[in-house]
C-alpha cells in the first residue's frame, strides 16, 4: 500500500517542479518581451511596423520553447494603458498550458493547467507630454525676430546741392536737406525655460504621486519602479525636494531607497 501511495508522491512532485520552472521561465519571456515593447512602443500604432512585431513574437517563442507549455497563437501584443508616451508603462500578458504527467492528478485537476505571467517596463523612448516634438517649434536661445520698424538702406545717395553766390548768372540750387534718422532696432531678450519647484512626494501612494507632481507645473510624467498598480508608498524621489527645475524634467520615484 505504500508504494502506490510513494510514486504518487513522487510524481506529484515531478509534476509540481515542472510547472514552477515553467512558471519561472514564462515570467523571464514577458520580462524580455515588455523590455522590448518598451523600447519600441510605436510598433503597434498606426502605422504598424510589423517587423518589430514578429521580433517581438520570436523573442516571446524562443524564450518559451525550452518548456512544455503550449503558448497561446498568436502571442498577445503588449498593453500601453497609457498611451506609448515616454514614461509609461508597456505591459505584457502571456498565458501557457502545462501538460501533467501525474495520472490522479491530471483526472481532479485536468490535463493542461493553464499558467500565467505579467512583466511591465517603462517606455524609453519618445515624446515628453507637453514638450514639442518639432525643435523648430520652440524659439532658439539668442534669436530675436526681424523688427518691423527696420529702415531699408537705400542703394542711392541723397541728392547734395550748393547755393549759387548772388550775383552770379548759373541757377539757383536748394541748399542739402539734413540726413534723415536712422531707426535702430532694439534687440529682444531670449525667452527664459519656465522653472518648478519640486514638491515632496515621499510618504504618499503612487495614485497621488501624478496629480501632486502636474499641480507643481511639471508638464512630465512620473515614472515609477516598480510600476504601478499595485500602488504602494513611495520612500524615495530622484529631485531634492524644494530645488528649483526645469519644468519639462521627469521625476523617477521608487518603494524603497536604492
């Protein structure tokens, strides 16, 4: 009665360690695959770069191919709940089923058990809400533009006259008008980058770390690490509070000191 009872131990535990290094294995493919939708968020905007998406589904397959785990088809694209905007997060979900080998086991729980794994990263490349995407948009420091009560030079001289003597039989000639001013434009100061006065964020839940940061002027996004949700509190911000910054600057906010 007790080697029925062994082997099934046996087996269950085979059965156990196979899905947790499967587990483990699935986490690493959604770790490398959000890693790299992060570098290229806009692969699955219009318009598609469907390059990008096959290396993102071979990278996905490749990582996965060492397990027996039957991967969904085709592989779930990354999630960009908001927006491919620098700063936010790619997530990524993949879902596997894992044969069972265990006989009693694989009649109570089924033949396949299906496994799951999660990875976000933030985004690492592309535009800064608030910040233009075109420089040449934005005014350059030392420009100034042309005034618009600027005298044109005139290609011929004034008309120079003498008076004639009197007495004298040549005729008369007006006497030489005075020069007329010259209008010189007074140069426009360069435009000063607007500055904000970072707020304290520590000891707050991330829910509140955005509002509080946009109400100090701050046109950036927060970046979080790890990601939020789950929201958690924050006990470390990457600007000293109360220093004077650009606005556009971005804020990396984490759960504890690194």
């Amino acid at each position: 009665m007790t080697v029925p009872m062994a082997l099934l131990m046996v087996l269950f535990g085979l059965d156990f360690g196979r899905v947790f290094l499967g587990w483990v294995a699935l986490n690493s493919a959604a770790r490398e695959a959000a890693n790299y939708a992060a570098m290229n968020p806009t692969a699955w905007t219009i318009p598609y770069n469907y390059a990008v998406q096959s290396e993102y589904a071979r990278l996905v397959q490749t990582e996965a191919s060492s397990i027996n785990c039957d991967l969904e088809s085709p592989v779930s694209s990354p999630i960009f709940s908001s927006g491919t905007s620098l700063g936010g997060p790619a997530k990524v979900e993949l879902t596997c089923s894992f044969g069972l080998i265990t006989p009693i086991i694989s009649w109570i729980l089924g033949n396949a058990i299906p496994v799951s794994a999660d990875s976000a990263f933030p985004v690492r490349s592309g535009q800064i809400e608030g910040v233009p995407l075109d420089p040449t948009s934005m005014p350059s420091a030392g420009s100034s533009p042309a005034p618009s009560d600027a005298v044109a030079p005139t290609d011929s001289p004034e008309p120079t006259g003498t008076v004639a003597p009197s007495g004298s039989a040549g005729p008369a000639m007006s006497p030489t008008p005075p020069p007329r001013p010259t209008t010189v434009p007074t140069p426009t100061p360069s435009p000063t980058p607007a500055t904000c006065t970072v707020p304290s964020l520590l000891n707050i839940k991330t829910n509140a770390a955005s509002p509080k940061w946009l109400t100090a002027g701050f046109t950036s996004a927060v970046i979080f690490s790890p990601l939020a949700p789950p929201n958690y509190r924050i006990a470390w911000q990457s600007l000293t509070v109360g220093t004077t910054q650009l606005c556009t600057l971005g804020i990396t906010v984490r759960s504890r000191a690194p």
